[in-house]
C-alpha cells in the first residue's frame, strides 16, 4: 500500500562475499516503474570498491615499470570507469549493507497495480557470484 501523489525511489540491499566476482568491469541495468507504465531506467555499478576508486581517485602502488599486483600475477588492472551522469555506485549504509537506487517513480494513486523492478546485466556475458541480497527497499522521496 503506497501514498497516493507521493515520489518514491526503489533501493537494492544487498552485500557482496570476500569472494565475490563478475560485478567489477560490467555495469548493471536497473529500472522500476509501475506495471505498464513507461518507468525509470539508469546504469549502475554493484562494485562498491569501484565506486570508492572513483570518488577518492586510489591509484595503485607502483614498482618501477610494474604495478605490484600485476608483477605478482594478482589481478588485472581496472579500466577506467565511462564518465556518465547516469551511473553509480553503491553506499554504505549505518547497518553495514550497501544500497544502490533502481530509480524513482510517481504514485498518483488513479490505478492499482504491480510494482516492478530489474536488475539485469546480460551483455558482458561472466559469470558472476557472491551478492547476497536482503531486499528492495521503497520509500518516499524527500
């Protein structure tokens, strides 16, 4: 039961394992909207560390002509992020879990319906594991 004449924002819960994989280099489409209604679409990145590079600009440690992980064999090196007002990145919250917005939408309270929300990466084509989801939050904008 929403607020009729209310603007809510729909955000995932989630938190990723030690171990997680396949969220770092592919973004993620997102949308909620009001079952047959056109609704709200946006690029995110479920990498929370990625976010943290991004914001703070961390620029790995160098030894001479190679960065320390690459002369270790530990990871590849990340790829610039693509400079889009559109994307984003998760935030911490006070309980420890990360959120990210799936977008806004308006209750003008003329129909009932279904909400709707996604959260799909297909084109990258990796595996991907370790996100633990707790939930969609929805709650009206301030």
């Amino acid at each position: 039961m929403l607020s009729p004449m209310t603007r809510y924002k729909a955000c995932l819960v989630f938190k990723a394992i030690a171990g997680a994989y396949g969220f770092d280099f592919q973004p993620a489409e997102v949308s909620v909207s009001i079952a047959g209604a056109e609704g709200c679409k946006r690029t995110v990145y479920l990498d929370a560390a990625r976010g943290l590079r991004q914001r703070y600009q961390i620029v790995p440690r160098r030894i001479g002509l190679f960065s320390r992980s690459r002369f270790l064999g530990l990871q590849a090196p990340v790829p610039p992020a693509p400079a889009s007002a559109d994307d984003q990145y998760p935030k911490t919250r006070g309980d420890g879990w990360l959120e990210i917005e799936l977008g806004e939408f308006f209750n003008d309270g003329s129909i009932d319906g279904e909400l709707e929300m996604s959260v799909m990466e297909v084109d990258g084509g990796h595996w991907k594991g370790g996100l633990i989801v707790q939930g969609i939050e929805i709650r009206p904008c301030l």
